[in-house]
C-alpha cells in the first residue's frame, strides 16, 4: 500500500495532507505556545509519537551548541545552532508569543507586518521546540496569524531553498548573539558568512513582504472572477426561470432549446422560500405550478395586461390574444 515510500516519507506526504487541511480549515486560537502545540499535533496526527510534543531539554556543556547539519545542493553543509530547549528557553518562548497584539498588527502596512512576522518567525525557530516540522508549523502558525490580521501569507511563492537560507542564517545569528565563548562566535560567524555566499539567499523580512498580499484585494479578485465569469449566461438563465415562474410561461419548449435550464430550474426549487411554497423542480418544468398560501401571507393579483421582465427594467403590454389566454391565472406570492 506504500508504493515503497521509506517512513519519512510517508510521514511528510500525510504532513503535507494536513496541512492542506488547515489552509481551508485553519486552527482557532489565542497564538500561544498551546496554540502552537494545536498546529503542530494537527500536522503531525499520523504520527502520535511527536505529535504537539516538545523535544527534551538537550544537557550539553558550556562549549558545546545543540545543532543541525543542513545540506545544499551543489553548495555544501551548513551548520545550525538552537536553543537547548531548557526552562529558560520555554520560558522565552512564552514571552514571545505573548507579546503578540493582534489590533497592534491590523494596523500595520504591508512592510512593517512583514518585519513583525519574521521577528516572530525567527525568534520560535531558534527554540526550534518540536522534535519534528517546526519549519511546517511555523509557516502554517505565521500563516494564521496573517489572516488573522487582514493579510494573507503565501509561502509558496519562494522556494523551499530560499526560505531554508533565511531562516538559518537568522537562528544563527540570533545564537552568536547569546554565545560569549570565543571559538563558537568565530565558528557561528563563518556559517552566517556562508549562507550569505549562496546565490539564493534572501533576507527573511523579504522573502515574506513578497508573500504577503492583502486579504481584502484576494476576496475582490476571486468575487471578479466568479461574477463576470458567469454574468451573460446568469442573466439569460435567470430571465428565463423568471419568465417561467412569474410570467407562466410554458418551461418545455424553452427547455428544448437551452438545457441549461433544466439545472437553473433544480436550482431554483432548491431555495428556501420556493420548498416552504411546495414548489418542485418537477412543477417549475411542467409549468403547473400551485404554491401553497403561507400564513399571513397577501394573495397579489399580477397586472393581466402586463409581463413584467427578469432584468426589472422594462414593462411590456400584451396583446389581447395573450390577455385572453391568461386571463385567470394569477400568482401567489
């Protein structure tokens, strides 16, 4: 059943799942470190072991610096250094999560939401608290907080290189600025001075102001699409079920010629007021229809001489022909 995927990779497949998840469902919460905890346990579900568990506090000596060997591509190795996720690593962890103020953030510009958010991104990813997918819950956390904002974040429009590089180079920074001991400073200096080197490397602050957009614009683009997209081919549709519903037009001769409004018609029995009305699909097609009286509910006479259009923008008289061949059908409203 797995294809031959080796663990890890089962388990970012089923990460990368989740995570799709959240993007339409995304986790509620206060942007704490239980928040964080949330997001975290969601991605990694499938696999129980890690999941919103934070990894051991790592004993080490005052030389010596918890890390990660990162490798590039066609570039070579770099060397990360974290927190030793100790009690006052946690607890500054908890400090800045804390000082997250949401209305602070809605009233930022675009530029200064981004130098926010990777100040956030930067400083959690340096506690790097969980044994896997920090990098992953960082991306879908700052995601959140975002949109919580009025801004979406789209991490997609780097690549994973670009992003990798800029947030080493920040953990890394940001621990030679705590270290004292002589030789870890000179080494942190040339693995900060590497990454600079790499032809993709980009500050963190821009990879996200590039990123970021704001969500007000995203809605509109998406209602443009949508409405001009559909608009000759609804107003077609919807004179015609209004001819049908309002007008007593016969729908079997219209519907030979547009099948289209078969569906118009299914979706329209579908509303709310046209169910409470005993009003079907079937009897919208047929062009029987009797609508139940409601209570109090006014019984309103259409004018006899008039067919009013779907568009509402004009009213045209009917000749005696069509007058005397309606002249006792009425609609109920």
């Amino acid at each position: 059943m797995n294809k031959g995927y080796s663990e890890n990779e089962l388990k970012d497949k089923r990460s990368f799942r989740r995570i799709l998840e959240l993007q339409i469902n995304p986790i509620k919460g206060d942007f704490n470190l239980e928040h964080l905890k949330k997001i975290n346990s969601y991605i990694f579900q499938d696999s129980p072991d890690v999941a919103g568990k934070f990894r051991p506090e790592v004993k080490i000596y005052s030389d010596e610096l918890w890390h990660k060997n990162r490798n590039y591509p066609k570039f070579g190795e770099v060397t990360v250094c974290y927190s030793p996720m100790d009690k006052n690593s946690i607890k500054e962890a908890e400090n800045v999560l804390g000082s997250i103020n949401i209305e602070y953030m809605k009233e930022l510009n675009q530029n200064e939401l981004a130098k926010e958010l990777a100040d956030i991104y930067k400083k959690l990813d340096y506690f790097h608290p969980f044994p896997d997918g920090n990098s992953r819950t960082l991306r879908e956390f700052t995601r959140t907080l975002s949109e919580e904002v009025g801004f979406k974040l789209d991490w997609s429009k780097h690549n994973q290189q670009e992003i990798y590089l800029a947030r080493d180079f920040e953990v890394n920074t940001i621990t030679l600025s705590k270290v004292s001991d002589q030789n870890q400073k000179i080494f942190l200096k040339d693995e900060i001075e590497a990454i600079l080197k790499h032809p993709e490397y980009k500050p963190l602050e821009n990879i996200i102001n590039d990123s970021l957009s704001p969500l007000a614009l995203v809605q509109q683009k998406n209602y443009q699409i949508d409405f001009s997209f559909n608009k000759e081919q609804s107003e077609k549709l919807g004179k015609k079920s209004y001819d049908v519903l309002v007008n007593g037009t016969k729908a079997d001769e219209l519907l030979k010629k547009d099948n289209l409004l078969s569906k118009a018609l299914e979706g329209l029995a579908m509303h709310k007021d046209m169910q409470q009305k005993g009003i079907t699909a079937e009897a919208l097609k047929s062009g029987t229809i009797q609508p139940l009286m409601l209570n109090n509910e006014l019984k309103v006479n259409r004018p006899e001489s008039r067919v009013i259009n779907a568009l509402g923008s004009r009213i045209e008289t009917q000749s005696k022909n069509d007058l005397h061949s309606q002249k006792t059908k009425s609609f109920s409203l």
